[in-house]
C-alpha cells in the first residue's frame, strides 16, 4: 500500500523563470540582469517556497521578491562566484534567519536522512542533478550527482519502505518546472549529493 506523507503546512512553488512581462514584478531592474539570474537562482527559488511556507503557516506575511532575495544573498556573500560555483548553503540558512526561519545545513547524509526530516515535519532544500537525470549521460558524459537545488517536501513509501519524494523542481525553462514532482527513490540517489538544507517552524 502506497503512504504519502508530507510537512503539515502548505509550501508555495515558486519558478526561476522570467520574462519581459514579468521581470519587474519579480524584482529584476532590468531584463539583462533578470535573464543573467535566471539560470542562478535555483537556491533563492527554492529558499523563497519554504520561507513563505512557514511565515504562511504563522500567519505572516511573504518574504522578498525573487530579484530582491538574490541581491540580498549578494550583499551577505552567499553567492560563490568563483567557478560559477554557486549559491552556498549557510549563505542561504543564513538569508532564512532574516527572515524568522531557522535552517540548518548537513552534508553527507542519505535518502532515508531526509525522508526522515520530512516526516518529522522538517521541509528540506536538497542538491540534486537537474531533472533528476544522475548518471543519465549528456554530451557522452554521465552526469554526476547536485548543481541542483529543489524542495523535498513529502516522502513516498510502499508498505512502509521508502520509494520516492514529493519534490518542487523550479527550472529557468518552462517544461523544467515540476511542482509536486514525485521521484523514485532510485532516480532521486543517483542524483542527490548528500547536500541539505533542513528548515524547522
């Protein structure tokens, strides 16, 4: 028998996506600056749906905008730009702390780690391949698990043993963006890097 559970309270699904028609309402001064974030901000994205989660469940109000939220992570040094390496996660945990959320990061730990989180109530910022396409191949290369980061939300079980996720995928690209996505417990290993964000009410 199939068991989905989930964090007790709602969590928005934000995209990382942005247009002419849209891209000052998400807080980009301009289009060249919003088209150069867009493909950067899977951490913000996904830092803004669990940080508006639980203000929402208090009865809070939202936090920043997306365009808001990146600048706010550039001026705290959240962003590593050597390498293009990305958005660090204390940065981000950091961030949630403006915001009255309390994270904590973890590395290393497993699928069965997190579902825990999950099922204790705790939403989860994981790093996983785009997609969930680790160890699929891309260019004659296999691609190798993170770069990615999404919220885990609710966890899959048959019989009481772990199959899968409920995860928000944002994306750039209109058909990268997955709400509610469910993913198999085997494609979500193949692509997870043991990197988590865990967020507490």
């Amino acid at each position: 028998m199939e068991t989905i559970t989930r964090v007790p309270f709602e969590i928005p699904f934000y995209t990382q996506k942005v247009t002419e028609d849209t891209y000052r309402e998400m807080g980009f001064a301009n289009m060249q600056d919003a088209a150069f974030w867009a493909g950067r901000c899977c951490g913000i994205a996904s830092l803004r749906m669990v940080v508006d989660g639980i203000r929402a469940k208090r009865g809070e109000g939202s936090c920043g905008s997306l365009g808001e939220m990146i600048h706010l992570g550039l001026e705290r040094g959240a962003y590593l730009w050597k390498d293009d390496t990305g958005w660090i996660h204390r940065g981000l945990t950091d961030i949630a702390a403006e915001y009255g959320v309390h994270g904590e990061t973890a590395r290393g730990i497993t699928a069965e780690d997190v579902a825990a989180e999950i099922e204790a109530g705790h939403p989860c910022i994981v790093s996983v391949t785009v997609c969930f396409a680790g160890g699929e191949y891309w260019k004659g290369q296999p691609l190798t698990p993170g770069g990615h980061l999404v919220v885990a939300l609710g966890t899959v079980r048959e019989d009481g043993k772990l199959t899968g996720f409920i995860c928000h995928h944002p994306g750039s690209l209109e058909w990268i963006n997955a709400p509610e996505c469910k993913v198999s417990l085997e494609r979500f290993e193949a692509s997870f890097s043991g990197n988590t964000m865990i967020f507490y009410e």
